[in-house]
C-alpha cells in the first residue's frame, strides 16, 4: 500500500496521511480561493477537529488566512489599513453610482441606520431628493455631507472614538440597547465573499450586525473591488443582506450564494 495512505480499519476506505491532506487542503484552496470547515470535513473524511489542526498548522506555514468557518488565500484576505479620506478617494467613480442607486430605494419618511464607510457617506450625501428622513449613525463623516433638507432627525450613536475610519464603536451606542428601530439598515462593508460581508474590526462587526438586527431590511453596499474576499470579521451571513448594489455582477461561488440567500441585486 502506498506510504502516504493509511487505513483506519480493514474494509474501510483509505485515510491520506497529514502531510498529502494538507497539499491537497492548499491546492484545493489555491484553486477555489477559499474554503470551509464543512466542505473539508466531507471531502476527506475527517473530523472538524482534524480539519481544524490542519487550517492552523498550515496558517503558521503562512500558507492561508484562517476565517470564522473556514480559510481564505492570503491574497484574498483584506486588511483594512487606510484611512476613511483614503478610501473615499478608491473606485469613487463606482460608488458614486452605488449611492445614487440605493437612494433611488429610499421612500420618504424613512429611518435609516447606517454604519461607517466611505460608500454609506456617498450614499448620505446622495438623499437630497428624499424629506422627513431620520437618520442614525456611528459614522462622524455624514453629517457635513448629508443635505438639511433631507432630514427630519439625525442622530449619532456613542462610543469609542476610532480615528482611521472617523466612527464610533462600542457598548455605549450598541443600537439593540438604546431601543431603536429603522425601517432600512444601509450597510458598508470592506469585503464580501460567499460567507457574507465583513470588516477589519470585531467590535465594528458586532455594531453593524445589531444594526442589521433592528431594521425591517438591510441593504448592502460594495463595490466589485471588494468580492470574494475576506475581512477579519464576519458581519452576517448573506440570508440576513436582503438587497445588494454594486457596480458590477457577482460570478461564480458569490453569486450562486447571493441567489441561494434571495439577495436582491441591483447593478448600477
């Protein structure tokens, strides 16, 4: 029998010793760009703890970038680094129009709650043609770009101070807490891949997915730039995003798991 094959009991199928698991782990994952605990453990016939150990090990090797569920390529993997001017000024002509569509989708009289970004202050800025609106906030960029005219409230949600992204996040502004509700959660995000959009900081995962958890719809905003990739923290899985704008159409794994969740696509 091959050396790099081992049974567990006679009458069973072959086992692949770790390190022929693990090159293929690698090359599925060079092949797909990422890869889940669930698909691992059905492929190769091992436990999750065994698929587990694998994806750390082979994170120590620098091999991939472990995610909630599962691993990403390293070149996959967003590290959100720059500042909010920055991103304000990357792939502006695309969301430019992302905002421009998702205001088409707000009705008048509406409370929205929107997180930090540089796509959810185009989108504020963009509302102009809207009245009686109540906005609520963590993100300190949108109340110079919002119109007056637009608003019949805007309130900002407390907390920490987090200068690179000009927003705050923590306990103090935890929107479920203060008792809010919106009619529509207008939602950025640095990444999205088929496990769902995500950000470069936990805490700010955790605020904006309560933000997702307190309104009758949410609508995710992101540019093509950002797919199929990951960020350190998971807002949501797709089934809870009930409409995405972007610049461009989802392909492959992306869009059969946007279709499977009954995301809405608008492309603009």
């Amino acid at each position: 029998m091959d050396e790099n094959v081992s049974r567990r009991e006679d009458g069973e199928r072959p086992v692949a010793l770790p390190a022929m698991r693990q090159n293929r782990l690698v090359q599925l994952l060079n092949e797909r760009g990422q890869v889940t605990v669930a698909e691992l453990v059905a492929l190769f016939e091992v436990s999750r703890d065994t698929i587990r150990r694998d994806l750390d090990v082979l994170e120590e090797r620098e091999l991939l970038v472990r995610t909630h569920g599962g691993a990403v390529r390293n070149d996959r993997m967003v590290r959100v680094d720059t500042t909010l001017g920055q991103r304000m000024d990357e792939h502006s002509d695309a969301k430019m129009r992302i905002a421009r569509a998702c205001a088409r989708l707000v009705r008048d009289g509406e409370t929205l709650i929107l997180n930090g970004g540089s796509t959810t202050c185009y989108f504020a800025g963009e509302l102009g043609g809207h009245r009686d609106l109540t906005l609520v906030t963590n993100n300190l960029r949108i109340p110079p770009v919002v119109p007056d005219a637009s608003l019949r409230a805007l309130q900002i949600l407390g907390g920490a101070y987090w200068s690179v992204s000009q927003v705050t996040i923590g306990a103090i502004g935890f929107p479920s807490v203060a008792g809010i509700r919106a009619d529509t959660a207008v939602i950025g995000a640095a990444a999205l891949s088929a496990a769902g959009p995500s950000v470069g900081r936990l805490e700010e995962a955790v605020g904006t997915s309560a933000m997702i958890d307190i309104a009758d719809r949410t609508v995710l905003l992101v540019d093509s730039s950002k797919f199929d990739a990951e960020a350190f923290a998971r807002i949501a899985p797709l089934d809870r995003i009930q409409h995405l704008v972007t610049d461009a159409e989802p392909a492959g794994a992306l869009r059969e798991a946007l279709l499977a969740a009954d995301v809405q696509i608008t492309v603009c």
